[in-house]
C-alpha cells in the first residue's frame, strides 16, 4: 500500500524544509534518542508521517518512514534506528 502524490509531496517538502533549515525544531522535527530524529507531517489524505532520520557532518540520512497510528513511537523502533546512526558515526 503507497501514499498519493499529494501525500508524498507532503513529506517531500517537509524533508526539503529539516535539510535547507537544519537545525529545525518543533512542530516540524523532534529529537528521539541517540542522535535519531522524527519529520513529523500531517498528511492531505488526514493522516500522520513520521520520517526517521539522524544527521551526520553536513547530511541527513533518512532511515525510514511509518504512518503514525499509536500515540507512542515504538521503542524497538527508535533502538534499531540508532544503531545505524552510530555505525554512520564510527564509520568516520
């Protein structure tokens, strides 16, 4: 199951804002844990997106994205996420 263009579009333009604006804080972009942070985007379609992504000398890195259907971001989710961030930071 894909998102619309619209949808994409959405997101894609929230990522455009986080990269030409870093560092960005809330309502846009939250901080998790470890060096891991979420885009939030209020979709056309009246969902939510959340874009996982940490930053990294002069980039981000997107890791992943979800729709948003609990109130609380998983925690095995953030963890696994994390880890790819801090191998980008050893790889050094």
């Amino acid at each position: 199951m894909g998102l619309d263009a619209e949808d994409r579009q959405a997101i894609g333009l929230d990522l455009m804002r986080v990269q030409y604006r870093w560092p960005v804080g809330m309502p846009l972009c939250r901080p998790l844990k470890d060096g891991l942070w979420e885009v939030r985007t209020t979709l056309p379609s009246r969902r939510i997106a959340r874009t996982l992504f940490c930053a990294h000398a002069d980039a981000l890195i997107v890791l992943s994205g979800f729709i948003k259907k609990a109130r609380k971001t998983l925690t095995m989710s953030w963890r696994s996420h994390a880890v790819v961030c801090a191998s980008f930071w050893i790889e050094e």
